[in-house]
C-alpha cells in the first residue's frame, strides 16, 4: 500500500515495556533457564476463593450474555455506595460509575472522553507506562514534570505550577504509585487539588493501588475533597491489584454525570461491556467487603516481608540508594552511581545473571529500575544474590 498497512496511531505507539520485560522472562524460564523475575506487576496470589465461586456460579447459572456497557446494575450500586462512604461521592448516584474491562482502560477511556488535539495532560515522573501513550492515541500531547527521590518521587505544586500553559487540561496523579511505591500525604493532595481548582483543569486519579499500604500509611482520595473537587476528579481503580483478578480484567471509574456518560458511550462503541459473569465475582467482594478485606490482610503480610527484605538487600549495595515504597509492590532503586544507564543495567543484569528487573527509562527515569515484590521469597532471595554480585563486578 502506498502508504503502508498500518494508521498514524498505530505506528507511533510503543509496546508495553513491563509486559515486554515479563513474557522475555516467562519465555526464559519455559526454555529451561533459572530466571529471577522482578518484572510482574501483578500478585502472585490467587483470587479469593469465595470471589471464585460467586463468577463460577454466576457462568453456570448462565449470565453469560450481554450486559449495559456501564456494568451490571447491582455491582454499580455497591460501588456507589462504597464511593459515597468514601465521600468521592456525594450520594451514591450509580450513573456515576462505570465498570471496564480493566483500570488500564478505564484510564485511557478518561482521556479520551476528555483531552484531544491541542491539549496537553501533565504527567509527573516517575510515571506508569502506559500514560504516555494513552494521552498520545488521545492526540493531545504529553508535558512530563520529573520528580526524584530526593523528594521522594513526588511532585510539587509549584512545579505544576510551572507546567501550565493555557492547553493543560488535566493532571494525572497516581497515588500509591507505580514505579516508586510513593504516596502522597493528604496536605499535599490538598494543595494540588486546590491548583487545578484554581486553574480549571482536571485531575485523573488513578487508585489501582489503593488498599495496598504499608507502616500504618493512608490512602488519601481528591475527588473527597470537597464538591468542586468531586466535579474535577476523575477516579480510576479496579480490581486487579487488591484482590489479585488482573487477568479477570475489571476495572471502574467514577466522575461527574456529564463524564462518567461519555466514558460510557465510548465503551459501548469499543469493548461493549465487561465480562458479564466476571462482574458477578467482584459484586461479590463488594457484597462480602470484610471477607475480602480479611483475604487483602494476610496477603498484605507477605509483601510487607517482602518488601522489607528487599529493600534491606538493596541498600547493602554499594552504589545503590533506594527509598523505602509505603504501597504497591515495587521498589524503585537509584542505580545511577554505578555508571550504567538503566537500559544497559536491566539488559545486562538479565543476559548477565538472568535476573529480570524493568529500566526506569520505560518510566521516565534513566537512572533507575523498578523491582516488584510480588514474587516468592526465595526468587527474592536468590535475586538479590544475583544483583549484589552483579552490581560489584561492573
């Protein structure tokens, strides 16, 4: 064809680097090699029982059809309801909520019903990989604003400040965060909120993370801030990451009635809805909120071991400084004093040690690395082996 097979959108956008990272791992270690993975950004826990049963009964029973693209009726309600005791809602208004076949998609359905061409999106740095990329199939253009660990990965009001121009038309916050583990206190939220307030942008939230906390911190919610806030606060999360479903594939999304419709429409036009009897299994964590919290607990113990070992291993790394991630499940080493980049560092620590770790390149971070914990013990013990000997033969 004359001008190739392939449209402008498809040909500008990258693949996911952490899933790159994971497969190359995965196909490693089913050719027989002994591959440490640090790559995953998913548990490696199993799905609560009882969420199980629900979707299985729910397939047997035959809700196998078609369902509102928004999401089945009860399960917005019960997240609705959740929302409102959270006070990201008002009352609990199920119009608000939209349930997607994914947070990832959720995030890019809240870009796309919102920013286009000439539009910029403010992004801080470290950032999750796939924003980038949303905002560039939204056409609008990405303005990244860096954060290192000497402020503990987060972003500053006056350097978001210093960021807009008369195109901003929304920030993207993501609290716990993914590549750092970082978490915003609730006086900087504040004040971050109170600047797009201010300067009439939109904050989209993305909470995938945010019942996964550590040393007694707390998740803090901007859409709870207040009615002007809850106007201007696009609230992603799901079910991934909290109670171990990522492969079920359920996400949600909670926003004013004029967005939370538009996202909706742009659903029914794309994926249509999410699996109808996977929806049935979360609307039973929701019903059973204690139950599954109870299961989040103990698996809650298991990374806080995790990832203090870890970290611990790390810092015995001359060379290597690494803040201590108060959610998810990673830690985000700085490796820059030991004179490699960090797309040569990952690349020759797995060729080298067979150990899988992502660049922070991928993240907007040279310098850096990103290490999950949600692996077992011994892969965390053996790799770190593996990293220290590394790290002192270069």
């Amino acid at each position: 064809m004359k001008n190739g097979y392939l449209s402008q959108w498809a040909r500008n956008v990258s693949p996911s680097p952490t899933l790159a990272v994971d497969s190359k791992a995965k196909a490693m270690k089913a050719a027989g090699e002994d591959v440490c993975g640090f790559g995953a950004g998913e548990p490696d826990f199993d799905t609560p029982s009882f969420i199980k049963e629900a979707s299985a009964k729910a397939l047997a029973e035959g809700k196998t059809k078609y369902a509102p693209a928004s999401g089945i009726p009860p399960l917005r309600e019960a997240l609705a309801e959740r929302y409102a005791a959270l006070g990201v809602l008002s009352e609990p208004s199920p119009g608000q909520v939209v349930v997607s076949p994914g947070g990832k998609y959720s995030c890019y359905l809240a870009i796309l019903a919102t920013c286009g061409p000439g539009d910029e999106v403010i992004i801080p740095a470290p950032y999750w990989v796939s924003y980038p990329e949303m905002v560039k199939l939204a056409g609008a253009t990405s303005r990244v604003v860096f954060a290192g660990d000497e402020q503990g990965f987060k972003v500053t009001p006056a350097q978001i400040e210093d960021a807009l121009t008369p195109s901003t038309r929304m920030l993207i916050l993501n609290s716990p965060s993914n590549p750092t583990g970082c978490l915003y206190e609730k006086a900087e939220m504040e004040a971050i909120v109170e600047l797009a307030c201010r300067h009439d942008f939109l904050v989209m939230s993305d909470e995938i993370y945010e019942y996964l906390l550590y040393d007694g911190a707390e998740h803090h919610r901007p859409a709870s801030f207040g009615p002007e806030a809850s106007e201007r606060v696009i609230t992603v999360s799901g079910f991934s990451k909290t109670f171990s479903m990522t492969g079920w594939r359920l996400g949600t999304l909670v926003a004013n009635p004029e967005i939370s419709k538009a996202v909706a429409d742009l659903q029914s036009q794309t994926s249509s809805n999410a699996t109808t009897f996977a929806q049935y299994g979360a609307l039973e964590a929701m019903l059973g909120w204690d139950r599954a919290m109870d299961a989040v607990s103990e698996m809650l113990v298991h990374f806080d071991r995790r990832r203090l070992n870890l970290l611990e291993g790390l810092e015995a790394i001359e060379g290597v400084s690494c803040q201590r991630a108060q959610g998810a499940f990673y830690l985000f080493p700085n490796v820059s004093a030991l004179g490699l980049g960090s797309e040569e560092f990952s690349t020759r620590l797995l060729e080298e040690r067979k150990v899988a770790v992502v660049s922070g390149h991928a993240f907007g971070a040279d310098g850096y690395v990103r290490l999950s914990y949600a692996t077992s013990d011994e892969v965390i013990e053996k790799g770190l082996s593996r990293i220290q000997d590394f790290c002192r033969e270069i």
